[in-house]
C-alpha cells in the first residue's frame, strides 16, 4: 500500500479528483519521448506494461532494446518543489545500494526512467533466518546516509490522513487517536532525525533472488528513523526473536532500554496510520466506513497479513483497517506500553 492519501494532501488534490490522479502515457508522449531520445537514442518502448503502485504517479514496465526498464509519470499536479524532493531521494538512494539504479528525471516534465527489478518469492529459510537481518542492515545504511530534503512529520500525515475521512470515521479511530496523542507527546521529547523511506510496508519492499531492494520513494525525506522501523517491523510480521535481531543489528549492539521504548511507541503510530488509510481507501470505493466490526469477528495481525500475501485480504477494505486500529489499542492495555512510555517520560534530557 502506498501514502496514497498523505500524497494527495501535499499536492492539494480534492478527494473527488482522486480517481482521476494519474496521467496517461498518451497525455505525456512527448516528454516520454523526449526522456527515451536522451536516454537510450529510441522514440517509443518496444513493449509498456501498467505496474501496480504509485498513487501519484503512473508507473509503467517498459522494453527498450530487449530490456526492461521502469517509467515513472508524476501527476502535473504536484509541486514542483515536491517532485524535486522524491528525485532527490532516489538519486541518494540508488547511489547508496537500496534503490535501483536511476537513468533519466525531468522534474518539471514529471517523468522518471530507473532499472526494473524482477520480483522473486521469498524461500521460508531467506524469510526465517535473514530477511530482517538484510532490512536491518539497509535501514542503517539510509539512515545514516546523506540528508534528504524535508518533509511531514508521521503525526501530520496521521491527521492529514484522518482529516479526509471527514465524518465517516468509526468510532475507533477517535480511540485510537487518544491514545496516538499520547504517543506523540512523548516522542517529541525524544526527537531523532534522518534520511527516510517513509512507507516500508511489504509491497515496497522486492527481493530479486539474491537481495532486496527499497522502492516508491514518493514519501521519502528528512523524518523520524523509528517510523521506517516500526513499519518493518509491523509488515514483516516479525516475531519477538527475529525483532531483537533487527534492532541488534541496526544498532550494532543491544538496544538500550530508551531506544526499545522509543521504537515501540512508534510501532503504535505505524500501526494507527496503515489502520486509518484503508478506510480513506474504502470510502473512495462508495463503502460506509463508519460501519464498526466487532473485534471477534477479526483475525489477527498476523494472520491477516499472510492473508494479503494470498489475496486472502484486501488492503482497500474494511476488515483491514480494523485489524490494524484494533491492535493499536491491544498494545496500549498492555503492561509493556506503559513500561515503555514511562521510560521515555523518565530519561527526558532536562
């Protein structure tokens, strides 16, 4: 799922434009005419293939010279200020190892040309044993990085997110947001800034066989490194010894007790924004999201998000928002939250 909401609100589209948000290859001929000239000496793609993702942009597999390469059409409608921030990030990205290699941007013709990477299954043993060791070890290397431009905090993008559902909310998501209040608070006590993904769930992630590799950057920027850690966490749907793993193996060394407390404080704000975007997502599609679902009807997280993986679930749908925004509100009745929460209001740097 991408920040498809989050990036709708920064270009100031209106929710009854949003099904309209990406351009066509017919509407940008010319400058993708222009970008395979410059690029590879040829006019137009032997083959183009539609790609899922992207929601601000239209994003395309194309085939020149018998390789395949991926177009990336930005909508006319973001800021060009914008469009240079997301360039930006994938220029820093690819040159750091995480992003495939990047061949052509023109920002203000909006169009983007970088390397395809074939999508492979993950083996049980590469998901087991070093899936989240090789995560760790990426999000260290972008999170120490070069700075990348500024954007959003993750509390803005929650109510920016929040704000388009307007009066279709269910009442959890007002729960929910109580408890996100109080997470905030104490998070900005502790502030830490880096180079971020800013949307790693599972689909922007892709593993090619030998190694993955970070895509859609459209959310990029300067933020918050504990948000891309918790979102890892949370998709990956790692169990407790492979996230004291992940987080060893970030930090180079155990966790203290602050940066435990801090990550799981922001694994309840990654779970509250991918628990409200779906309902955004849902009313789009015309379905009455203040409907609430009782919570025994409800799978668990973990057993919805290998349901996504077997189409099983949908991202787009009601059960899923819920899931997320009900375990929200699991983890705050658990004794460990307020372990957590008073740790960080005791180590407040006076």
């Amino acid at each position: 799922m991408r920040v498809l909401i989050f990036m709708a609100a920064i270009v100031g589209i209106s929710m009854g434009a949003l099904g309209e948000y990406k351009p066509t290859l017919e509407q940008k001929r010319p400058q993708i005419t222009k970008a395979l000239q410059v690029t590879f000496e040829v006019d137009w793609p032997q083959n183009i293939t539609p790609l899922s993702g992207g929601f601000s942009s239209g994003m395309y597999k194309i085939q020149i010279k018998e390789k395949p390469y991926v177009l990336r059409l930005s909508n006319p409608d973001r800021t060009l200020e914008d469009r240079k921030r997301e360039v930006t990030c994938i220029k820093l990205a690819a040159q750091s190892g995480l992003a495939p290699a990047h061949l052509y941007d023109d920002v203000k013709d909006g169009v983007i040309i970088f390397e395809y990477i074939e999508k492979q299954l993950v083996s049980d043993q590469y998901r087991l044993e070093r899936r989240h060791i090789d995560l760790a070890n990426m999000l260290r290397t972008l999170h120490s990085g070069p700075k990348f431009p500024k954007f959003m905090s993750v509390f803005e993008v929650i109510r920016m997110v929040t704000k388009a559902l307007e009066d279709s909310k269910p009442p959890i998501v007002d729960e929910v947001l109580k408890h996100i209040q109080k997470v905030e608070e104490v998070i900005q006590k502790h502030p830490l800034s880096a180079p971020c993904h800013n949307d790693l769930n599972s689909g922007n992630v892709l593993y090619d066989g030998k190694r993955l590799w970070f895509v859609d950057w459209e959310a990029a920027g300067q933020g918050d490194p504990d948000w891309d850690l918790a979102t890892a966490a949370n998709w990956f749907n790692l169990d407790a010894q492979q996230e004291s793993a992940f987080l060893q193996t970030y930090f180079q060394q155990l966790p203290s007790e602050l940066q435990r407390a801090r990550f799981n404080m922001m694994k309840q704000a990654s779970l509250a924004f991918y628990g409200i975007a779906p309902l955004v997502l849902a009313k789009m599609k015309g379905t009455d999201t203040a409907v609430p679902l009782p919570e025994q009807e409800l799978p668990s997280l973990r057993e919805l998000l290998e349901g996504l993986k077997t189409g099983r679930f949908q991202v787009d749908s009601l059960l899923f928002a819920h899931v997320f925004l009900h375990q929200v509100l699991q983890n705050a009745k658990n004794p460990e939250f307020e372990k957590h929460y008073k740790v960080l209001l005791d180590n407040v740097k006076k």
